[in-house]
C-alpha cells in the first residue's frame, strides 16, 4: 500500500502534536510556571504546525456539523416564536377584544331596548313595536350571556380581565332584575306614550345608572385589556422577526463558510476538486437558508397585515358600533326621562364624538359641522378632517371594497345625526309622540331605521378587515405548520448525515 505526502507528513508531525508524550519543556514552579505553559500552548495552537491535516479536517468537520444544527436551531427557535406571537394575535387576544366589544354593544343595545319599552308605554299604536322592543331585548341578553361566557373563559390568565368579567357576571343580574320591574310596574301604570310612572321611571333610572357606571366601563375594560395585549405582542413580535431574521442569516451564512473552508481544506491537502456529498450540502444549506429568510420575512408582512391594517380598524369599528348603540340608547332615554334630559343630551353628543371627533362643537352645531368635514373629506380623502373612531378607520384604508364601505359608515352616520336633530326640534315643539314615531320608527327615514343601516356598515366594513385578518393569520398558520417543521427537520438529517457520508472515508484515514 502506498501512502500519499500529505498523509506521510502528517503521520511524521502527529507524535509532536497529538501524542501529547514527550517531555514537559521546563519552566517554573507555582502560578508564574503555569501561566508561562498556558502561553506556550496558545501559541501552538495558533501556530501553522498545530493545524495538520487531521486536526484541520476534523476541525472544519465538527464546526460544520455545529454551524448546521446551530442553523436548525436558530431556524426553529424564530419561527416558532413567530408562530406562537402569530397564535396570540390571531386566536386569543384580538377575538378576545372584538367580543369584549360585542358584549359592550350587547349591553348599550339592552338598555335602549328597555327605555324604548318605557317610551312606547300601552299606547296601541306601538303595539306591534312593542313586541318587537321585547323581542330584540332577549336578542341582546342571550348576546350578552354568551359573550360574557367566552369572556370569562378568555380572561383566566388575566387577573385585571377575570376581576372585570366578575362584575359584570356580578352586576347584570341585578340590572335584569331592575329592567324587568320598570317593565312590570309600566304594564300595571298603563302609562301613556312618553309618560312612564314615576315607579316605572324610578326603576328604569336604577338599571340605567348601574349600566353605564358600573357594567360598561367593565366590558370596555375587559376590551381594552386585550387590545393591550395584542399592541405589546405585535411590539415584541416585529423587534423578535427584525432580529431573528438577521440571527438565521448570520448563522446561515457561518454554516456556508465552515462548508466551503471544508471543501477548500479538502482541495489544498488532498487536492479534491469535488466532494458530492459536500457540495450537495451546501447547496441544501443555501436552500433552507433562504427559505427560513423568506418565512420570516413572510410570516412579518402577514403580521403587518393581520394587526397594522385589519385588526386596527376592526377594533376600531367594533368600538364605533358599540358606542354607537350606546348612544342610540341616550337618544331614547332623553325623551324617556325628561328630567335627566340634558344630561343624556351631553351624553348623546359624548358618544357622537367618539365615532367622529369635531373639535368644538356643540350638540346644536354639530350637523352643521359634520357637514362641512364630510364635503371636505370628499373633496380631498387624502386627508382626513376629524378624528374619533371613524376618523382612524378612515386613515387605516387598506383592502378592496373598505374605502366604500366605511364611506356608508360616514353617510349613514351623517342621516341618523340629522334624524336625531328631528327628534329634538319635535319634542321642543311639543310634539312628543311624533319624536317618540320618529324615534322608534323602523320605516325609511325614522330614527330605528337610520340607525340599522349604519349599524349594517359597520358590520359590513368590520367584515372586511376581520376577513383580511383571519386570511393573514391562516396563511402564516399554513406556513408555518407542522409539514413545515417535519421537512425542516428532515433537511436538518440529511445535511448531517451527508457530511458524515462525505467526510467518513477522509476521517477514517487518521484512526
């Protein structure tokens, strides 16, 4: 048999550099001696002879083996972070949020129902409305009951959430119970239209008062809670995919280098110009390199998508219905109680700038001024002239068909306001059961109906984005799913075992 130069050179220089048997150079005694060896071997391992060729081949065949599950790793520990952040967002915390506003809608909608109930009185003209008033009633308690169900089965991690859903749990019962007395004591008054019993009206302001002090602001907190969550997630998630995309193509590209600097070190001493095995490696490590890339960088815009332009203006719009449910309530309590009128006026107008925000106006003005905004923002949607609810949805335009359905939003929003101003300039004339038709009408025109179509584009307009948003999150679901994860780790094996494969016979050389 006969052996090659480069193997005889370095059979000759392995006594001296593994055998670790000859003699220890001298030196002294204590630290300073040790210190002194210690410097010594550095400089052997730095030098040229330290590096002969079985020390450099299994050096650069470990390194690439550890750079390769190192990629793998790091591979892994991103994007399951992106999944995880991904899971969050999409499936907990911002379902969470839209229904801790359906409940808040559930519940604005329940009182305007029973102050609807006390303003149509046993006037037979509103027989019929009245039976629909009670029936739409139970709708939204049922509504209520289940989402304040799933709320609290949501909120289990969350101390802040669990003590909100509690009071609610708490209190709802206890304004049913008033809800139903002030229906009882109206039936036994046979009170006239817009004249409750004092008894009724009594009861009435009770359930009332514990709604919008006490089970509202729960509900909103229970939905700000988790729209919290879903901002601090988002945060974390974008800074973890920025850096986590540079970690995969640091650890990418040190993979690459210690396969090719094997491949180089296989040309130089042995003078291989190919190793298959090795350049197929490399050629996969390249491959799933790039594919990690290019999922992060996926699963990121979907993230962009699912949060920034959906979720944003689902929230949004889920807010702006649920207010606005809470004002079509105040519209009803303000000729429901004429005692309490001006402050469920200021209330009214409280609500409406919420959805649209025009700074300094006044209930009498407010028309007027909304007016104005919607011609310019007609003129120039560039730029959006008020702020509230609407406002920001408005500046959050992102998906095909969302320009004209929160267009509906705004001129439906613009017909009931006029409505409303109706109802008003009628009861201060006098005539208090054409405000109460006009308020309870369902007919083209009447309040009930105006409120209806801005309620439908609201909800057609949250369609859109909560569709766009379930879409990002399926796809990043899709990419990042367990097919996924099984062909990474797949590719992992292969790679380790095809260096093993082309690196066994160099390394059963030195044995």
């Amino acid at each position: 048999m006969t052996t090659s130069t480069a193997h005889r050179e370095t059979t000759s220089g392995e006594t001296a550099d593994e055998g670790g048997d000859g003699p220890e150079p001298a030196g002294p005694s204590g630290l300073p001696g040790t210190l002194a060896r210690l410097g010594q071997g550095l400089r052997t391992v730095g030098s040229r002879s330290y590096w002969t060729t079985p020390r450099l081949v299994r050096g650069l065949t470990a390194l690439s083996l550890a750079t390769l599950i190192g990629l793998g790793a790091t591979a892994t520990t991103v994007l399951g972070g992106v999944r995880d952040g991904t899971d969050t967002i999409g499936h907990r915390a911002a379902p969470q949020a839209t229904r801790a506003a359906d409940l808040y809608f559930a519940l604005s909608d329940m009182d305007a129902q029973a102050a609807n109930l006390l303003l149509v009185g046993a006037d037979p003209d509103y027989a019929t409305l009245r039976k629909q008033t009670l029936d739409t009633y139970e709708q939204r308690r049922t509504q209520a009951d289940d989402d304040l169900q799933q709320a609290a089965e949501a909120a289990t991690a969350d101390p802040a959430g669990q003590r909100a859903v509690q009071l609610v749990l708490g209190k709802l019962g206890s304004y049913e119970v008033l809800v139903a007395r002030a229906q009882l004591l109206e039936e036994q008054a046979k009170a006239p239209a817009g004249q409750p019993s004092p008894a009724a009206l009594d009861a009435y302001r009770q359930a009332t008062d514990l709604l919008r002090q006490q089970l509202l602001p729960a509900a909103d907190q229970v939905t700000a809670a988790n729209q919290a969550t879903v901002d601090r997630v988002y945060g974390e998630q974008r800074d973890a995919m920025g850096s986590g995309w540079w970690w995969v193509f640091a650890v990418g590209l040190l993979a690459l280098a210690a396969l090719v600097g094997l491949q180089r070190a296989l040309f130089v001493r042995y003078h291989r110009v190919f190793n298959p095995a090795l350049a197929a490696v490399t050629l996969l490590t390249g491959i799933v390199m790039a594919a990690g890339l290019y999922l992060v960088g996926r699963a990121d815009d979907h993230l962009v998508t699912a949060k920034s332009d959906a979720y944003d203006s689902v929230i949004a719009l889920s807010r702006a219905r649920a207010v606005a449910y809470d004002m079509n309530a105040d519209e009803s309590r303000y000729l429901t109680d004429p005692t309490r009128a001006t402050t469920y006026a200021q209330a009214y107008l409280d609500q409406s700038q919420a959805i649209v925000h025009l700074d300094g106006v006044t209930l009498a003005s407010y028309d007027d001024r909304l007016q104005e905004a919607v011609t310019r923002y007609r003129s120039n949607h560039g730029k959006v002239p008020f702020g509230g609810y609407l406002g920001s949805e408005l500046n959050n335009l992102t998906f095909a068909g969302e320009r004209d359905a929160a267009e509906r939003v705004l001129g439906a929003f613009q017909d009931y306001q006029l409505t409303d101003h109706k109802i008003r300039d009628l009861r201060d004339e006098g005539k208090l059961k054409d405000a109460i038709t006009l308020n309870t009408g369902l007919a083209k025109g009447q309040s009930n109906y105006e409120f209806e179509q801005l309620s439908t584009a609201m909800g057609d307009t949250i369609t859109i984005n909560r569709q766009a948003m379930e879409t990002a999150v399926a796809e990043t679901d899709s990419d990042l799913d367990g097919t996924t994860a099984a062909l990474a780790g797949g590719a992992l094996a292969v790679a380790l075992g095809l260096v093993a494969l082309g690196m066994r016979p160099r390394l059963r050389e030195y044995r």
